[in-house]
C-alpha cells in the first residue's frame, strides 16, 4: 500500500456523451475518497441542468461536484477561465487528502489542464469585436484556413468567435501529460451509444426539460447566446408549434450522435488516453488507484 503522505494521482475520465463516464466517476470517488471536476463547457451555467444532464444532488450520491454552476448564461467564460479554476480545485482536493477526479467530454478543457495549455493575460477584444462581424459561414471557413478545431456546436458563432481568439494563444503546452496524472477513455460501441443517448434523452423530457427550457426562455431570453446551444433551440421551435414533441427528441438524438463523434475525433489525438470499455476501465482504476491512495 502505498504511503498517504503521498499526493493523490489525478484521474481523469474521459469519452462522447452518455458513455458513462459520470455514473464510473461517482463509484470510484466513494470508494477512493474521491471530488469530482467537471469538464463540460455546458454544465458552467447556472440554472440549466435538465438539458445539460448535470446530476442531480440525489445522483451525485454525496460525491463533492465542482466545475457546475459556474457563471449564469450568456456569461464570457474561456477554456482559460476553466484551467485557472480546475487548477485550483485540484490543489485544494490533494491538500484534504482526497483523490481529483477530472470528468468530461470538452477536450479543450481537458487538454487545457493536463497539457497546460498558456493562454493569453486576457481575451483579445479588438478581435473579437471584428470576428462578431463575420457570418457563421465565414468564420466556419477562418477555422478550416487555419487549421482551428471546431468547437463542440460549430453552429454557435460564440463558440466560433472563442475558437479562433484560442487559436495561437494556446499552442504553448506540454509534449506529454502533467505529472501523477492517468487519463482513461471511455470506449462505447456505436449502437450501445446511440441506445444510450435515446435513454438519456427520454430522461431529460421525463425530468421536465420543456419546462425548464420555457423559464430559461422567459429569464434570459431565447436569443441569448447559451439557449441557442444543445436541446433549447428545439424546444423553442416546439414552444412555437414548428416542431412536435417527437421531432424535437428526434432532432435532439441526432445532434447528441454528432456531438459524441465530435468528442471522439478530438480525444483520439490524444495517444496518452488509455481506452478501454465501461467494466474494464472500472477494473483497471479500482486497481491503479489501490496501489496508489
């Protein structure tokens, strides 16, 4: 057994959306004295939670959660922002003896903390100002000129706009992961994936998504920038009577489908992530984490 004078190794966990990574997360947490970060460029706001799948007090079983409810929609946050933040979560989690577990599907916030990315003092808003000209289209083609990653919703000219103020401010990183740290992904079967999103996704209307959706609507208004992202935009258009309910879970499906490609894409770049199925990444951790903690 290893000596517990020893700083907890980070964990992180990575892979498409709904692969499991948060319910893995939680088990190995109460097992190993464990806090979890979230990764997710959509559970930062505040009040949305049904469609962005943030677990519930109940579902986090206790677990301490961090990286929710950040800053309310519409809200300027970076992947800057996040590193700065997940840094200092991390630090406070070893200082108490307890395991970091870093959670989630945004690979730029992942990358950002275990390459640590160097980002600029500050957003560039002389270009930023510029780039909010442009159409999606024509920043669509800045990002495939420059060789940009495509943000997780590529529609969003937000995103876009955020992506390539990244790019270039980024690029100072580490060749291999920080140190102590061991990254596994969450290596799903396509149709085991997309039965898994159809499940979640007949959660989040059972849960009250709609409703949900209606008072951010009414709070914030349908045209700021977090609502034009993930289940909201449908539910505006069902709320509209343009879409039914079933075209809107069936139009949700789809853009849940491409989004977990999209994640794959960017994290199988990444060679030091270990893949490996739901069982045997849970197998494999419980086992690395009993010679270490």
């Amino acid at each position: 057994m290893a000596s517990k004078d020893l700083i907890r190794p980070l964990v992180v966990i990575v892979g498409p959306t709904a692969s499991g990574k948060t319910s893995l997360s939680i088990k190995l947490a109460k097992m190993f004295n464990g806090e979890i970060i979230s990764a997710d460029s959509r559970a930062i706001y505040k009040d949305m939670s049904i469609g962005t799948a943030k677990p519930s007090l109940d579902e986090q079983e206790g677990v301490p959660h961090w990286g929710i409810d950040l800053v309310s929609p519409g809200e300027y946050y970076t992947a800057a922002d996040y590193k700065d933040y997940a840094n200092q979560k991390i630090s406070e989690i070893r200082k108490r003896g307890h395991v970091p577990f870093l959670v989630g599907g945004t690979g730029l916030y992942i990358d950002a903390v275990i390459f640590d990315y160097e980002f600029t003092s500050g957003p560039d808003f002389e270009l930023r100002h510029k780039l909010q000209h442009y159409t999606v289209e024509e920043l669509l083609k800045i990002c495939e000129k420059q060789g940009i990653d495509l943000p997780e919703n590529h529609k969003n000219k937000r995103y876009l706009v955020r992506s390539i103020e990244n790019n270039g401010v980024n690029r100072g990183r580490r060749s291999d992961p920080i140190e102590n740290t061991i990254v596994v992904g969450i290596s799903t079967d396509k149709s085991d994936l997309v039965d898994r999103i159809a499940l979640r996704t007949e959660q989040l209307f059972e849960d009250g998504v709609v409703d949900e959706a209606i008072s951010l609507g009414d709070k914030y208004g349908w045209d700021n920038e977090a609502m034009k992202s993930n289940i909201y935009p449908l539910i505006h258009e069902y709320q509209e009577s343009r879409l039914s309910l079933d075209e809107v879970k069936n139009r949700f499906k789809t853009l849940d489908w491409r989004l977990a490609k999209r994640q794959l894409t960017w994290f199988r770049r990444n060679k030091y992530i270990k893949w490996l199925n739901l069982r045997d990444a849970e197998d494999f951790l419980i086992s690395y984490l009993a010679s270490r903690v």
